[in-house]
C-alpha cells in the first residue's frame, strides 16, 4: 500500500482558481478593471479542443473576459500573426495564448515571438524565458509555476534541499530548474542521457519528472521521504481492462515510487489541473502589471 501523502492537484487547483477569481473581482470593484484572456486556436487537434475549451470555461467562471478564436487548419502563418498583432493592440485583453501544437506549415518560434511578452501569459517568449533566468519579473510558464505551488504547498521553505529535473524542455524542464533555484534549491537538470540517472535520482529530495517517457523514473530510484512531482502523462495500453484498452501514466513508476516518497503527485489529477489554474493566475498577474497595480495589494 502506498505510504506517501497524495499531493492532490484537483483540491489544489480549485483553491487557486478561487483566490483568482477573489483577485478579479478586486480588480473590478476597486480599479473598474476586467482581466481579459484571448484563447486562439488553429486547426481542429482532438485533446486541444478539449483544452481549449476547458480554458475557456474556467475563465468565465473567475468573471474573467474570455475571448476565444478558432481558425481553420489551412490557416496561412501570416493570417495568425496578424491575429496575434490585433491582440496584442486590443486594450481588453490582458493575456494571450496561442494553443500549442501548430500546423506544421506555421513556424511556431515565430507566432510565440509575435506576442507581446507582457501579455505572453504561457511564458514562453524568449524575453519572458530570459527575465526568469536572470532573477526579473516576467511571465513564468503555467506548468512549472504549478509545480513550484504545489511544492510550497507541501514543503515550505525549500532552501538547501537537493532537487532534480528530468527533461529539459524549454517549456517545463528549464523554467522548472530555474524556479527551484529561486527557491534556493541545489538543483541538478538530468534527462534521457545521463550517466547513472538512477544514481542522480536517488540523491534528490525533490524529484520532478518531465521527461515524457512512461514510468521512466523507477520507484525504487526514489530517496526515502523524497516529494515526487510527476509532469508526465502517457497512454499506454491495458489489456487487463479488455481488447483496445489503454491507461494514463507518468513518467514515475508510481506503485514503487509512492512506498518510498513522503509525497507524491498522482497521474491523473496530479499537475494537469494546476496548469490551467496557473494560466488564469498569470492572466491576473499581466492585468496588475499592465495597469501599474501592485497584485499583493488586491
């Protein structure tokens, strides 16, 4: 039986989300402000439409403005910069968020660097990359943000702990390394080629995996008490539920890992909800910094 605590990312997300929507009615009632997220989307991918529309929903219900934009998969690479240029001149919006993947006939460096950083609520423009990695104030992306909550949430201070990172994306792995050596982390960034990755894992007393490999991560690798943060998710076929079946997965081994952790996060329900909480939590965050409102005063 597992022994770790489950970091539940569905009760936490659900707290975000109200202090969102505390924080946008604020902007209302004493500044006459109402945030704005744009949502656009090309093409008619199955899980982004679920996605998207999950985003959509969730803005609504902080009392966010939410605008949303379908364009068809045979969208030109010029028609969506000129999307994203309108948007970026549009006063009521606040955030912008282009659903990835992209058809591949768009260059997606090219839409991403299209968008205004101050109101790149994903945290992907390379200004944004480069103010986190130097200690500014920019936009953090919506996932590791997640991430690093449900860390504070679970650990508090985290100074002189040992952390690891496995994968390197530009998206999860690298911000994700950075916000934990803001938070005074000795980190190290491991991935599919480390030497020993069992060795690395075993020292860590914060593991985050997103890797995006299934069970990669072996539980018996895991430091007894370590926190597992699990980015990971991955079908993978389960013919004891029957012919076709298929079952959701991280990159943890999460049986073994779960006897070893303090704490873990399941998959699914784990990180996932906490990455559309933190889009709308970013979207406040642009609409304070746009209006020169210092949020901590809301």
């Amino acid at each position: 039986m597992p022994t770790a605590k489950l970091i539940d990312g569905k009760a936490f997300s659900a707290k975000v989300r109200e202090g969102v929507a505390k924080d946008v009615t604020a902007l209302k009632t004493n500044h006459g402000i109402t945030p704005g997220l744009a949502v656009v989307i090309v093409g008619e991918d199955p899980a982004s439409q679920v996605y998207v529309r999950n985003k959509v929903k969730q803005t609504a219900e902080t009392g966010m403005n939410s605008f949303h934009f379908e364009m068809p998969a045979d969208t030109s690479e010029d028609v969506l910069l000129a999307k994203v240029n309108e948007l970026n001149a549009d006063p009521a919006v606040n955030g912008i968020l282009v659903q990835l993947p992209l058809p591949k006939h768009i260059n997606e460096a090219a839409v991403i660097d299209a968008i205004n950083p101050e109101k790149d609520v994903d945290g992907f423009h390379v200004i944004n990359s480069g103010l986190l990695a130097t200690g500014g104030k920019g936009m953090v992306p919506c996932t590791p943000l997640g991430c690093l909550l449900m860390l504070q949430d679970t650990l508090g201070d985290m100074s002189g702990k040992k952390a690891i990172v496995v994968g390197r994306s530009n998206i999860v792995g690298k911000p994700m390394a950075q916000l934990l050596l803001d938070a005074n982390c000795t980190v190290t960034i491991a991935h599919s080629r480390t030497k020993d990755l069992a060795g690395e894992v075993a020292e860590a007393d914060i593991v985050v995996a997103a890797v995006g490999r299934a069970e990669m991560v072996k539980g018996d690798w895991i430091k007894e008490g370590a926190t597992v943060i699990d980015v990971g998710i991955n079908r993978i076929d389960a013919p004891e539920r029957g012919e076709g079946k298929s079952r959701l997965v991280g990159d943890v081994e999460f049986g073994a890992a779960a006897e070893r952790a303090g704490a873990i996060t399941p998959v699914p329900g784990g990180v996932g909800p906490m990455t559309i909480a933190c889009l709308l939590k970013n979207t406040v965050t642009a609409t304070c910094r746009q209006n020169n409102i210092d949020p901590d005063t809301l």
